[in-house]
C-alpha cells in the first residue's frame, strides 16, 4: 500500500465518522459505523491476499485494465475505470485500487444501516440486535470488496432500497442506483427497475399522484433499459425455445473450474437452493469454499426465518414500498440468475448483490412485529378499559 492507500482510508474512515453521527441520530450505536469500517477494511485486504494466490477475476481488471476514449459497458467498463485510476495515480498498488473499489462497497453497508433504520423508525433501538450482525457478515465485505463489478452493484443496489423507502423526497436515490447499475450489469437493472415499478404500483402508503408518476417514469425507464440489456447479453429473440436454448448455452458455457456444477440437469428450485446456499459444509473442500459454506448456513437459518416471520405478517411486505422492492428484486433476480449461473465461485459472488435486500425484509418484518406488539402506556391502556364500559367515568 503506498500513499493513496492511506489517503483512502482516511477517506473511509471520515466516511465512517459521518455516517455514526447519522446512525445516532435514528437511535443506533455511534462507534458501529467506524468498527465497521475497520472490518470492511480488514476484508478488503483479506481478498487482496487471497487473490494473490488464486486466479479471481480482480487480478485480471487489475493488470489489464486500460483507459481508453471508449469506456464500453459491463467488463470493459471495470476495466476502463480500473484503467483511469491506474493512470491517474502514478506508481499505485494493487491494494491501492481494491480500497479505492471498498469504498463503493462500504457506501453500500451506510445506505443499508440508513435503510434499516428507516424501515424500523421508532423500532430502531430494539431491533439491533438484529441489524449489525447482518451489517456485518463476512460475504457482505469480503465479496464486495473486490476490484470488479460487484462493489459498485452493491451501492447502487442499497442506492435505490434507501430511495424506496420515501419515493417521494428520495426519487433521485432511485434514480442514481438505477443510473449506476445499468452500463455494470443492466440485466440486473432492468430487475431493479421493475422492483421499484412494483413498489410504485403495491405499496399501500403511496399517493395516487406520486403512485402514477414513477411508474410511468420507471416504465420509460425499462423501455430503454430492456434493449440495452438484451443486446449485452446477446439475447435476440424471445422465443421460448430459443431462450430454453440460450440459457443451456449459457450454463454450459459457466460449467469451468473447480466451483462448476452441472446446473443444467437440475430442477429449478435445486437451481435457485444451489445459487443461494452452496457450498454446503459436507461438499467444501477449501478453507475459503469452509468459511463461505458456513456462512451458507446461517443464510439458510435467516431464509427460514424470514420466511416464519412473513407468515406471521406478510402484510408488512406491503406497507412499505421499499420492502416490495427488495421483495420484487429478490424473487425475480434470484430466480433468474438460478437459473443462468452454473459455477459456484460467480454464484457466491454475485448473491451479495441479492443478500442485502434480503436482510432488509427479514429487518423490516421483524421491526414491524415489535412496533404492534409494543404495549400502550398504563394510562392509555386504563382509559381504553373504561371505553368499554359506557357508564363508567
């Protein structure tokens, strides 16, 4: 690490300082923030090691990424990025670059606490308990943290989660995650775009005016996000059986290296259990494949409970257009990327971009469980039994 390394921390860590005053504000705990960041950046230079002895898609942005007049969309935008600070920061190092990309990524971790305590309001406090251990799982940092696409899809991903949550004053936060995401991964956006129309058009709480004026704008949106996507992935028609063939194709062509499953020959619901929670801890083999299999595990757990807490009040869901739009990007995103994804190693990666939303609905069902269980003040609570009672007094 040379000089630009320590400006960057610096840069993160006064990040940090800021965001825990604004943490405080909502009734969390000051020092999280900064003993997040210590984390973050622990796991930032925890990949960099670990890339030096493995082949990862972050060495290769890394040496052979170039700037250019023509920064292109997708891998060769990374690379032209990565390109531009290499030559705007003369004898950088690797490790310089990949706490240039943590910073994007602990941009996200901020807007994911900012989302949570939105979604919880009052509840906040109470619930914490829940909110820093998922701010602080591993893969939300290691992933992430990479110098490639991921790091930038998990802002812009927690960029417009934070923006539903009050469409009304937060639309450019919709907009800016959206902007983001699109020329990185615009399949993805395309989802994302059609998780915010969902909130637009489900959630309850939104005004009729406000309702039909981000629709539309989010359908003009995905009208030509939709082209742009189609043709980075070189999908030329719609017919079922040439997309039945497109995606075989597609996994066939993701079935290399040591983390390749046939993904081809399962069902689809084995698909979408392989994406989110494997490698389970019976079939890893490395120390990196242990540590991410253990982390499969409590996965599966919160998955469970989610889905206990949903049974219990799936209406939440609904009052909260930022929930309907992690509801909506989870269940489309994920079914999709199932079925398209045939290596586990890209799967372990690109499901952080899913998990945070993920936790926000496990966050905002369980903050709405306590907001109507809390009791009412003993005055109130008198006075409502005298109610009962029409001659009481």
């Amino acid at each position: 690490m040379t000089f630009y390394g320590v400006l960057v921390v610096a840069i993160g860590f006064g990040l940090s300082l800021w965001a825990a005053q604004r943490e405080a504000l909502a009734g969390g705990r000051f020092l999280a923030l900064p003993l997040l960041y210590v984390w973050h950046t622990g796991m930032v230079v925890a990949y960099w090691l670990f890339s030096r002895g493995t082949i990862v898609d972050a060495t290769g942005y890394y040496e052979l990424g170039q700037y250019t007049d023509h920064p292109g969309i997708g891998t060769d935008l990374i690379m032209w990025a990565t390109g531009l600070m290499r030559d705007a920061l003369p004898g950088e190092h690797m490790l310089d670059i990949a706490l240039i990309y943590g910073l994007f990524s602990f941009s996200g971790l901020v807007f994911f606490l900012r989302t949570a305590s939105t979604l919880a309001g009052p509840a906040y406090p109470s619930i914490l308990i829940w909110v820093y251990p998922l701010a602080f799982m591993p893969g939300m940092s290691f992933w992430t943290s990479a110098i490639g696409k991921d790091a930038p899809m998990f802002l812009a991903i927690l960029l417009t989660a934070f923006g539903a949550c009050r469409p009304r004053e937060r639309w450019g936060y919709i907009a800016a995650g959206l902007a983001i995401a699109l020329p990185i991964r615009p399949q993805i956006a395309v989802v994302m775009g059609l998780g915010a129309a969902s909130a637009f058009l489900l959630a309850s709480n939104i005004r009729g005016s406000i309702r039909l004026a981000g629709l539309l704008a989010i359908l003009l949106a995905g009208a030509v996000a939709a082209p742009f996507a189609a043709s980075y992935l070189h999908v030329e028609s719609l017919d079922r059986e040439y997309l039945s063939d497109y995606v075989a194709d597609t996994q066939r062509g993701l079935e290399i290296g040591g983390s390749a499953v046939e993904m081809e020959h399962y069902s689809f619901p084995v698909q979408v259990f392989s994406y989110l929670y494997r490698p389970a801890i019976i079939e890893s083999g490395t120390p990196i494949q242990r540590l991410a299999a253990v982390e499969n595990t409590v996965l599966l757990g919160l998955t469970f409970a989610l889905i206990v807490k949903l049974s219990q009040s799936w209406r939440a869901i609904f009052r909260q257009p930022a929930l309907v739009f992690c509801a909506t990007y989870v269940v489309v995103g994920v079914a999709a990327s199932a079925v398209l994804t045939a290596n586990l190693g890209m799967a372990e990666r690109q499901k952080e971009q899913f998990m945070p939303c993920l936790f926000l609905m496990l966050i905002g069902v369980v903050a709405a469980q306590r907001t109507v269980a809390k009791p009412k003040p003993a005055r109130a609570v008198y006075a409502s039994s005298l109610s009962a009672y029409p001659g009481a007094s």
